[in-house]
C-alpha cells in the first residue's frame, strides 16, 4: 500500500528533523560568547550567545535546505527549528514573537551570504554577518571577522556533518559519475 508507506515516511521525516533541530539548538561554546562579547556586543554576553544561537541555528536550517537528499527534509528542519522556540527555556514566552522575527532576518541574511558568488570569502562574508548582527562596527579588524568566520564555517561544517549522520549520506555507484546520474 503506497499510502501508508507514504504516510510512516512523512513521520521518519519529522523524526529526524526534530533530531538534527535539537543538535542545532545546542548551546554555543562558553569562550565563543566571551570572544563574540568582547569583540562586538561591548560585553553583552546574553546579546553574544543569542546571535550564535540565531547563527547556528539558521545554518542548520541552510544546511537542511541545500544538502539533504530528500526534498522534504529542509522543510522539515525549518518547521522543527521554528517551533523549538517555544519550548527553548532561553527565550522568555512573552518576547517568543520577537527571537522567531529575529531568527528569520539572520536566516535571510545568512541565506544571502551563501549564495552570494562575488567578493570575499564564504568565512569573510559569514563572519562579517555575524559580527554586524553582533552590534560592531563596520570597519573592523581583519582578524577579527577571520575568527568570526571560523567559528561560523565550524558551524557550518558541523551542520553538514549532523546531517549525514542523522538523514544519511549519499550513495553512488562506483562506476558512474555523478554528472551522469541525472541521464540514466
């Protein structure tokens, strides 16, 4: 019955989705909220972990979206994401509109910074979006937008591999290249 294969598909979709929304959710280094707080949030520490929080979090969503090998899944991972907000005991009920309208901006902006083709580095463009959302100034040091950068390739790197170990990884026949695929 293809109905109900559809059906507990659907549900192992969701499963893995809420899996891999918990890991992004997981709370940001100690030393990157001290370094992002320094360097940008005048020592807000809270204002630091929220937007590594927001970053994380919207990079999963990005790296769901791009990756996955079903196309149900980013979709999935964006509801799971969008709705872990509620239940994050980090987020007061009562400013739960406002982290889910800021969270979508970084998504936006972040969603920009990856398809963008031109200029600067994945890591340049991705720590300068981090730190401007952080609150520094525009003109800043190099290194420190390199620092910014690696933490944020870090999370990208760990979202890509969260994802192949909880939605799996692709598999291709060893004698036919990948290009060749879509022509079979």
């Amino acid at each position: 019955m293809p109905f109900f294969g559809a059906a507990s598909g659907g549900r192992d979709v969701a499963r893995k989705a809420a899996a891999f929304a918990r890991l992004a959710a997981a709370e940001p280094e100690p030393a990157h909220v001290q370094w992002v707080a320094a360097t940008a949030t005048k020592g807000d520490d809270d204002h630091a972990a929220w937007e590594l929080r927001y970053a994380r979090r919207a990079l999963a969503v990005l790296v769901a979206q791009r990756d996955a090998l079903d196309d149900r899944t980013g979709a999935a991972v964006a509801h799971e994401v969008a709705g872990g907000f509620a239940a994050d005991p980090a987020v007061d009920p009562s400013m739960l509109d406002v982290a889910v309208q800021q969270f979508n901006a970084r998504l936006s902006a972040y969603r920009d910074v990856l398809h963008a083709r031109a200029g600067a580095s994945l890591a340049v463009r991705l720590g300068q979006m981090l730190l401007a959302f952080a609150g520094g100034p525009i003109g800043r040091d190099q290194s420190q937008v390199a620092e910014a950068g690696q933490i944020m390739t870090a999370y990208l790197a760990e979202s890509s591999e969260a994802l192949q170990a909880t939605f799996g990884s692709p598999v291709l026949p060893d004698d036919v290249p990948p290009s060749a695929l879509g022509r079979r």
